[in-house]
C-alpha cells in the first residue's frame, strides 16, 4: 500500500479532503441505486476507471489485493436468483429474471464501493486521511481509533508472517501450520501484536502524538481540489437521477 | 537532571524488577546503565519516561506524572530497543519529522532539521526508503535519528548498538560523544559503554549494585563476575582492533 500511495500523480496530489468527500459520496450514491437498475450503475463504472487511469494505479493489483474479500462480497446476493423470479427479459431461450438482475446489481455495487475505497487507501497516505477526516469534524477518538486500526491489521499480518516462517522452519514437510497448534499460534499472535501495538502506540506519544495530525497537514485546498469533487459528484447525480427522470418522464406520458 | 527517589516497581506478576532505587544523573552527564539480562534496564528507562506507574521519579524537578508527560517525553529522547516498534511512519523521512512536526516545527523547518541529523548519521540514502523493507541496522540508525531529530535535551538509548556492523556502532559511538546532552545508555556492550560513558550504573535484580568511574567499575573483574558480566573485550586482550 505504502508503494501505491508514494506515486506522484494528479489524483495523489488532489487535497486528502476532496477525495475523501468524493468517494463517500461515490459509495452513497452507488448503494442509493435500485436494485433493477443495472444499466445506471454500470455507468458509475466511470469514476474508478477514471481514477486507475490518471493515478497510475494498476487495476490488477486492486483485485490482487482484495482477492479474499471480493468472493465475500459477491456472495451476498447469490440466493436472490432463487426468491426473485419476476422475469425481467426475455432474450431467446433466455428469461432474465429479477432476481438474476439485482443479484448482479448487489455484486456490482459491491465491488464499486470496495474499488472506491481501494483507489481512495491508494492514494492518499493513511495519515492525512486522519487530517481530513478530522477537519470535517470526525471525533478525534475516533479518528484515532481508525488509524491504530490500519497500523494494527499491518503489524498483525507482519507477526502472522514471522510466525509462520519460524513455525515452518521448525516443522519441514508439513504443510500449513497442524490444527492441534491454532490455539496457541493464534493466542500467540494475538499476545504479541498488542505488545507491538501497544510499544507503536508508546512511540508515538513519546514523539508528541496528541490525536491531532498536524504533522500530516498538507497544503491548503486549491482550485483543483474543490473542482475534482464537484465535477465527479454532479456525475454522479446526473447516473443516478437521470434513469429516475426518465421514469417519470414515462409514467407521466403514460398516464396522458 | 533525572532524580530517583526510593523506586520500586513490579509487573502484576509479583517479584520487583525495581527495588528500591535511588541515584541522580546530572545535565551533562553520560551515564552507561549495565547489567544482565533481565536486570532491569529497559524498565528502569521505561519507567522514567512514565511509560509505567511508578512513583519517585524527577527528570527536571517536575515529578513523572501525567500532567507533565508531554514536557517530559520532549525534555528525553527515547530509542526503543527494538526499532520495529519504535517506527511506524511509512518512510524514513517521514518517521524523522514526526516528532519535530509534533512539537511545532513547520514541514520545511522538520526537512531541514531531518536531512542534517541524516548527514549526521550517515544516512541520507535511506530518505525515502520504506520502513518496512530496511534492515535491522538501518532501521536501528532511522530510529536514532527520529529521535535526534527532536532535539532532546537528554537520550535514554536501550541497546543502541545492538543490531549494527562495526561500521555503524563507531559512528554511534562517535556521534554520542560528540553530542553534549545528557546521556543514558542500557546495554551490555560494555565497550561501547567505555567509549561512551564516563560513569557506570551496574543493576542486578533491581537493585543498584555499584555506581561509580566507568573504569573502576568495569575494570574490576570481580564484580563484573558476580554480575552475570564480563571485563570488557578491550580488557580481555590487548590493544583494540578499529577500523572505520
Ligand atoms: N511486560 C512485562 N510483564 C512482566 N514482566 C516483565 C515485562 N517486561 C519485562 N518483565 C520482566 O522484568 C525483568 C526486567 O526486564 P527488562 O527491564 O526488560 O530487562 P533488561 O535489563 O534485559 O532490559 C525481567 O525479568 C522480565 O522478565
Ligand atoms: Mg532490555
């Protein structure tokens, strides 16, 4: 991550504070859309390929990294083929059926709220997220709390691999780690990622961290930074309201 | 600077690491805390920094306590022993201006200070290298700097030598002497606390063993023995072999 968000690149440059505006109001809207109305969220494929292209942000490693989640996430909607067979389509032999259509409208959105979140991690240090986070009036707790987090989930997954190795070393030709040392391997890992928890935590107070990320302050906002936010928003609304507009549009036509 | 009045401290588990200290470090002075493993330095470091509760500590005539932390913890620069735990900014220059960025200074004014304390050490080339792909050595010498950085009026350094080449640990040591702050090293490496420190703490099971003349102190075989150490390398044999 540290690798992505050290590119030089017109989105990395943008303030922490737009992006971070823009991509929530990104997942607001892609989640607001209907659960039929594939055809205006596919449009909302835009702004993440917008956001790969001028990032310099390879596509493949987002879906690398969010290999264990993304099955997850798509896994959400499977049944619905089952409770839902309104047909929506019919295509030859083939009957879409609403349930077919929303399922892969939840998995969509599924993964445009992760790949938002993905390119917003991506480019913007986790630091001055914490700032702008802070700006816009988050409790400091809060916002704290979110980037112990992050730092945490590294240090555990960096124990894990150490754990692992020395596990390994110790046990050649064994596949994995036995089921008969979880308990202790995991009550381990735990011990000790709160004891690297904890000494970071220490380290960061000692060096005068109060919870207010003043050493993330970046730049003031310039031009460009409130113009990002609102031509990607304004995009936005025109996907997601125009399918409504044209459904009243009809309705009203109809009904003359 | 730093006073001890009767210290003692125990972890919940019962049996006191500190029992009973009582010394007091002068400004200026360049102190090496010795002792075995487990005698109790990284504590006794800790405690003063009011990492852990403890009572009868002054580093200034302010008591440890929570009200003065944070004029506490700028007054003492603190280099963990291990320097995993002390970095967590994503770079090491980033991890150097931390500090000096908390405590006031502006972006330009921390870059500045970070590339001399860079130059300082050696390490300019590790700027923009990510913390988590360093050596152990290279990370010991970013973690130094981050604390240099902030310009501490004394350093407590727990095992600063302990993961450097030969190289490395001259320029520490180079660097220490050079440096006219006060000083608190734990180690067991006692040539470096020869080369470094002009008077010696020996601790063993919490308590205060002997404290006087570095020399005296590690020149004499007898306590050294009795204390789980040993007379210096340089002592052992003649003449010391150096070449950086
Ligand atoms: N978090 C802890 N909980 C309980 N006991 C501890 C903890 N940390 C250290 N100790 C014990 O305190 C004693 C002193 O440890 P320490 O100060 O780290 O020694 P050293 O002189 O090697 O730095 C050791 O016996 C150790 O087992
Ligand atoms: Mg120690």
């Amino acid at each position: 991550m540290d690798d992505l968000t050290a590119i030089d690149s017109p989105v990395h440059r943008l303030h922490p504070l737009s992006k971070l505006v823009t991509t929530t109001i990104y997942i607001m809207v892609v989640v607001s859309f209907h659960k039929y109305d594939l055809s205006g969220l596919a449009a909302m494929i835009l702004h993440p390929a917008v956001l790969f292209a001028l990032g310099s942000i390879p596509p493949g490693i987002c879906f690398y990294r969010m290999r264990y989640v993304m099955p997850l996430v798509c896994a959400v909607g499977l049944l619905n083929p089952f409770f839902d067979r309104t047909p929506m389509l019919v295509l030859g032999p083939l009957t879409l059926t609403g349930g077919i259509i929303s399922m892969v409208t939840l998995m969509l959105k599924g993964i445009l709220c992760l790949t938002a979140s993905f390119l917003l991690a991506a480019t913007t240090p986790v630091d001055s997220l914490c700032y702008a986070l802070l700006q816009i009036h988050m409790p400091r707790m809060i916002v704290t709390l979110f980037l112990l987090t992050f730092r945490y989930v590294f240090v555990m997954l960096e124990e894990a691999a150490v754990m692992t190795e020395a596990y390994q070393l110790r046990a050649p030709g064994q596949k994995g780690i036995h089921y008969t040392a979880w308990g202790s391997f995991l009550g381990q890992l735990l011990l000790r990622s709160m004891d690297r928890a904890g000494e970071l935590y220490e380290s960061m107070l000692l060096r005068g961290f109060d919870g207010s990320f003043r050493y993330a302050s970046g730049k003031k906002p310039g031009i460009r930074d409130i113009l990002f936010p609102v031509l990607m928003i304004t995009m936005f609304l025109v996907f997601r309201f125009n399918r409504v507009a044209d459904l009243l549009g009809a309705l009203v036509l109809r009904g003359v | 600077m730093i006073r001890l009045e009767h210290v003692s401290f125990e972890y919940e588990s019962g049996c006191p690491v500190l029992d009973d200290l009582s010394f007091e470090i002068q400004e200026g002075e360049a102190v090496g805390l010795v002792g075995a493993n487990g005698a109790g330095k990284s504590t006794l470091l800790r405690a003063m920094l009011g990492l852990l509760p403890c009572a009868g500590i002054t580093v200034d005539d302010l008591p440890v306590v929570r009200e003065n932390l944070s004029r506490i913890r700028k007054k003492l620069g603190y280099v963990l022993q291990n320097s995993d735990n002390q970095m967590f900014m994503p770079t090491v220059f980033e991890d150097i201006i931390f500090g000096p960025v908390n405590y006031g200074l502006s972006r330009q004014e921390a870059a500045q200070k970070a590339g001399e304390v860079m130059e300082q050490l050696g390490i300019q080339h590790l700027k923009d290298r990510y913390n988590h792909k360093i050596s152990g050595g290279e990370k010991r010498m970013a973690a130094i700097g981050a604390v240099l950085s902030m310009d501490p009026e004394a350093l407590l350094l727990d095992e600063p030598c302990s993961a450097l080449d030969p190289c490395n640990r001259r320029r520490v040591i180079d660097l220490l002497n050079s440096l006219p702050v006060t000083k608190l090293v734990a180690s067991h490496d006692l040539d470096m606390i020869l080369d470094t420190c002009s008077r010696v703490i020996l601790l063993s099971e919490g308590k205060v063993k002997a404290d006087g003349p570095a020399y005296e102190i590690l020149g004499s075989r007898k306590l050294m023995e009795d204390n789980h150490l040993e007379l210096p390398l340089g002592w052992q044999s003649r003449g010391r072999t150096g070449n950086c």
